[in-house]
C-alpha cells in the first residue's frame, strides 16, 4: 500500500491511487514536438546529488551523483504537467543563473530544457534571490524526483 500511494508521478500506479494535485493554468503557447528536460537538485550540508531526466516520449530516469538508479515511465497527467512548465512563456524571461555565494547548507537547482536545437538553462540557489516563477515551477520536479527516490528505495 506504501508502494501505491508513493507512485503518483508513474504510470505503474493504479489510477486510484493517485493524489488529486492541484489545476494547473492553461498552457500558453504551442509545445514542440520534441523535449527534453533535465532537473538537478545539488548541495545541501549532505552534499547531495540528484537528477532527473526527462523526455517528451514519456521517458524519465533518475540519478544519484553520476549513476542511473531508476528509469520509469511517467502518467499522462505528469506529462501535462510538464507540458505545463514548457510552456509558460514567463519562465524562459528567467534563463540565467542566480548565486549567492559558499553557504555550507544551500541547496542549487538548474534546470535545463531543450527543444529541439534551443536550450534554456536556469540555475538559482535557493539563498539567492531569484525570479518567483523558479519556485513555482520546481514543485512539479520535486514531486517527481521524490517518487523516484521511493520507486528506489521500495516504498
């Protein structure tokens, strides 16, 4: 039952087993076809290391440090979700990196998103102060790396 609940994010899990998240906006421009997006999650007073890969085709593995430890398939309303990200036109006004400087217990996030031959990247530390629309997007990511992390462990 823990496996179930801990799984929303992946197709693997029964449909009522999922958590009812909140309604995302309307997407606002047309979505290319093909994606590709890249969430990490660096630093901490542990020095961790976690990365997600994902792809238009459903697609996604998670890493920690330089080794794959899972790949898994991801639920149609994950996928809108990140279709959700993709296309807020506010997001890509944010491209750049956002430092504060060595602060023992900081975390980094970037994010990466490519389309076809452009890419976006955005990097911010959480202590840096940095465009809202970077804390509004990266749930979407945490969500997924934390199912990913239990699909993992076995919970």
């Amino acid at each position: 039952m823990i496996f179930l609940i801990s799984c929303s994010a992946f197709k693997a899990c029964p449909k009522d087993s999922q958590k009812e998240k909140p309604q995302q906006p309307p997407v606002e421009k047309k979505q290319s076809a093909n994606w590709n997006i890249t969430f990490e999650r660096i630093g901490g007073i542990a020095g961790f290391r976690d990365r997600l890969e994902i792809q238009s085709t459903r697609k996604g593995e998670y890493f920690v440090g330089k080794e794959s430890k899972t790949k898994f398939d991801l639920t149609d309303e994950t996928m809108e979700r990140l279709k959700w990200v993709i296309g807020r036109e506010d997001l890509y006004k944010a491209v750049g990196e956002y430092k504060r400087g060595k602060v023992a217990d900081d975390i980094t996030y970037i994010i990466q998103i490519t389309k076809g031959d452009q890419v976006w990247h955005f990097k911010w530390e959480t202590q840096a102060p940095h465009p809202a629309i970077l804390d509004e997007v990266r749930p979407v990511f945490d969500e997924i790396l934390l199912d990913a992390r239990k699909l993992v462990e076995g919970g």
